[in-house]
C-alpha cells in the first residue's frame, strides 16, 4: 500500500472560495482505497482538478474515482473553511466526508459544511 500511503489526504489552496472534489484513490486492481480531497482556484470546472490529478495517481499505479464536487471556502486568517455546493459533472460529493479529511490536515481551524448551493 506504498502507492496510497504516498498520497496526501488533502490539497487546496490557502485562500479564497473555489471548486473542490472528493476522489477515491486505489491501488489498480487491488481492494485498498482511501478517500482525498483536491481544490484550486485555478480551475475553472471541476473536471480541470480531475483531469490534473488523474496522471499524477496514474505514475503511482493507482486509479481514480471521482465521489462528487463542490466548493470550499477557505479563510487561512480567520482559520475557517466552509464545504458547500455541487458539481455539474460530478455531483455532489459528501461534505461530511470531505470535512473529516479537511480537519484531519487543519486541526486548529473551525470547518463546517452545508447542502447549500451558494
């Protein structure tokens, strides 16, 4: 499980609002997975952050699935992120999901999600 254990759990930018998606990575062929959380304000669809992390998995020999999307916004002064929104393409990945990862990575931060759209 090398392959896995290599890949972090959670990677967004430090600042702002912008999309996000919940990807389940596995080993190919294999029953081991873990679940990561990925969002940037550099792309503009949610399919930009997937399309970006499946060769990344790919080098690893791990294969990717993305859960769903929506958006994160993250205030790095106030140590506060908000998980909302969905994904056109994906769905809507878990928030509850996405928010166990997140406050495993900011511990000291106030993480809180909603159905919301906006």
């Amino acid at each position: 499980m090398a392959g896995l254990a290599s890949v972090s759990d959670v990677e967004i930018d430090s600042d702002g609002v912008f999309k996000y998606i919940l990807v389940r990575v596995s080993r190919k062929g294999g029953p081991e997975h873990k679940d990561i959380v990925r969002g940037n304000k550099t792309a503009e669809f949610h399919n930009n952050i997937f399309e970006k992390l499946t060769p990344e998995m790919e080098k690893l020999e791990l294969e990717c699935k993305c859960l769903g999307g929506g958006k994160i916004d993250h205030n790095s002064k106030q140590k506060k992120i908000r998980v909302f929104g969905i994904s056109t393409g994906f769905g809507k990945a878990d928030h509850s999901i996405s928010v166990e990862k997140l406050k495993s990575v900011y511990k000291d931060y106030e993480i809180t999600w909603s159905d919301d759209t906006k």
